[in-house]
C-alpha cells in the first residue's frame, strides 16, 4: 500500500469557502480514478498553519502510484483545483 501525501501553501485570496469547494473536489474528481482506493483531504485546526491545506491518495503500488498520476482525471484535478489557488505543494509517498 502507497500512501501519497500532499501538503499545499495558499494563495492569500483563498478563503475558508473556497478551501471547502477544494475539498469537495478533491473527493469527487480523485475517486473517479480507478486506482485510488481512499482520498482524504482537509484543512489544519491551527488557524496560521503553514501547509494550510491536505490531500492523501491511497493506491496498492507505485506502479498505480504512476498511473494515478498521468490519469487524465488526476490532470484536469490538478489544472482547475490545485494550480489556481495554491503556491506551493510539498508530496512524501509512503510505503
């Protein structure tokens, strides 16, 4: 089982609202993709955090690790959800 981990740093317009439409998204769009077995995703409770936003992807391998990544779900997810409102991401995989 492969753990991927992604932590992201915010735009400074993002507000509480949008942070919620994000994870909605992150749930919906990342589970149509065959090889995801459970996403996770949320906000920190500490109100300054510096990764102020989560996404956690479960997958058996990484060979499945690498299909998730090129699916075109994955892309268009990461295209209209992540790139617009974030400034930073920091992704550990594990094992």
């Amino acid at each position: 089982m492969i753990h991927h981990l992604v932590l992201f740093k915010l735009k400074p317009e993002v507000d509480d609202e949008r942070v919620e439409w994000m994870m909605r998204q992150t749930r919906m769009q990342l589970l149509k993709i065959p090889e995801v077995l459970n996403v996770k995703c949320g906000k920190p409770i500490a109100p300054n955090a510096q990764w102020p936003f989560f996404l956690s992807v479960d997958v058996e391998s990484t060979e499945k690790l690498a299909i998730y990544r090129d699916d075109p779900n994955h892309v268009k997810f990461v295209e209209e959800v992540i790139r617009p409102y974030t400034t930073d991401a920091l992704a550990i995989d594990y094992e």
